[in-house]
C-alpha cells in the first residue's frame, strides 16, 4: 500500500506522537519513513557564531531529524532523514512529488501550542497543493489515533474527486481488512420552503444515495467484504463528525475537490475543516493523485 512514507517533522509535541503513529503504519505496510526538515527561507535565520556565517534554522534542522532518527531505530523502523531550505508548504509537497513518495504524514497542531513551522495553515496549504495523498492529525487530548484502522470512513457526493479518493480508501480498507463507512449528506443549509427548494431537496436525495451507491458498487469490486451506508440531510461537516463518533470511525479518506452547488458537498471547504476538526486522522486525496 506504502513504500515511502514523507514526515515533515519540526521535533513538536505533535510531530513527536505523530511519529509513533507514523512508526505503526510503516511497519505494517514495511515502508521507509523520509523524515525531513525545512529551513524556512521566509524567516530571518543567518547568524555569525565565532566569526562562522551559520544558517541557525538549519542547524536546528539537523538536530531534530537526528532525534527522529534515534527514535526510529529504537523502533526498529527504515528512516532516511534530509534537511532543506524554502518555504515550508510548497518544499514539502515538491519534495514528495520529486522523489516518489507516497504518502505524507503531518500533524495540525501541537499537543502544547503552536509548533515551530508545522502550522495549521502549512499542513492546509500541503493538503491542497499535494499530487499525493496526506494524512494529518490534530494531536490533541481527544485525539484517537489507533492503528490499525477498524472502521474508515468515505464520504462521496459522486464526483470525480471524491471517486479518486474512494479507490483510496478502498484499497487501505481491503489490506486492512476494515469496515467501510460510505457517507452522502444532502446540504439542506441552503433550501428554503418553496416548491423549487422541495424540488432540490429531492434531487439532492436522489444524488445522495446514487453516490453512496456507486461506491458499495466499487467497494465490492475492490473486495471489501464489510460495509455501512449512510446518507444524512445536513451540513456535511457536521454530519461527517457525527458519523465518526456514533460508528467508532478510526481514520477518515476523503477528496479534497467535489461538485459545486448546493446540493452536493463542497470538498475544498468540508476537508479543510474536517482536517481541522476530526479527532480521527483524515488522509486526503486530491485529484492529481493516479
């Protein structure tokens, strides 16, 4: 499933727990973790030590992948580590792309407070920039991060971005052997109470259960041999949090992109914030991923 874990890695509360979690899946699917750590270039970080021009957020660098390192080995995990200098968002995700890896793991916060580069918005800004797929985590008290995942959550609203990211959660759930939860929300925020509302709500109904159709239709042909439909009126955030907690949800794989209009679910906004909010981690799929 993995061969080339990426983890962009600062030394955090956050990256330290992700780490752990990071260690879980390589051994399972027997990939090599790349530990990397960027300078970023947008911060003043030249200082002269003893007459020596040094690049302090690089040599910071090299310290926190050495300690990823040790605790990698002690794990008994393949790791490679590199340190670059750029701009964090767009060097993380032209790293991956480059050298072929499949996967990127990153945490949103950390458990104390804000990590050094790791932001919210850097790890947003990988999520909709990458070719590959990321998997993010809050890392926060509620947080649950249990592998392997028992039951994954995929929600559809049909298009072809989210059909991209189904065939990915799908093939994770058959070489897990977990249960899929296939999820469509009619998004009812925006009707009204006139006829052409009622109709809408109709039509959005009707799309609903055709996109989660569609992919018990791919699931079984993939050979997940457990599933659960869902199909929620609603705001798709806040129906695809509920769902993870009434169903023991373990990780969420979701498109990044979907259909526009009221009806349908809006990818780009609904992942952002379920990568936000989810105590579950959330890999997402974008629709440069084959």
């Amino acid at each position: 499933m993995y061969n080339d874990i990426l983890l962009p890695f600062d030394g955090s509360d956050g990256a330290i727990d992700l780490l752990h979690h990071s260690s879980a899946i390589a051994q399972w699917a027997d990939a090599t973790i790349h530990v990397l750590f960027v300078a970023d270039t947008t911060r003043d970080s030249i200082v002269t030590i003893e007459g020596q021009v040094v690049d302090a957020l690089e040599e910071q660098g090299e310290d926190v992948v050495e300690e990823a390192a040790e605790i990698l080995k002690e794990l008994g995990v393949d790791h490679e580590t590199d340190v670059v200098q750029g701009n964090p968002a767009p060097s993380i995700a032209n790293y991956a792309a480059q050298y072929g890896h499949d996967l990127i793991i990153m945490p949103t916060h950390g458990r104390t407070g804000v990590s050094r580069y790791l932001l919210g918005s850097v790890t947003e800004k990988v999520v909709r920039l990458s070719a590959i797929p990321v998997l993010t985590s809050r890392i926060r008290f509620d947080e649950r991060l249990a592998f392997p995942y028992e039951n994954i959550l995929i929600p559809t609203d049909g298009s072809r971005g989210a059909t991209l990211a189904a065939r990915h959660g799908l093939s994770l759930a058959v070489a897990l052997n977990a249960t899929v939860h296939a999820l469509s929300v009619v998004d009812d925020t925006s009707f009204g109470f006139d006829v052409r509302s009622t109709a809408s709500e109709r039509s959005g109904e009707k799309a609903a259960n055709n996109a989660v159709d569609d992919l018990l239709s791919e699931a079984e042909s993939h050979g997940v041999t457990n599933t659960v439909s869902h199909v929620e009126s609603g705001s798709p955030f806040e129906e695809i949090l509920s769902c993870l907690e009434s169903n023991d949800i373990d990780a969420v794989v979701m498109g990044t992109t979907g259909r526009r209009g009221t009806d349908r679910i809006l990818f780009g906004s609904v992942a952002e914030k379920t990568v936000r909010s989810a105590p579950v981690p959330v890999i997402t799929v974008g629709e440069g991923v084959q």
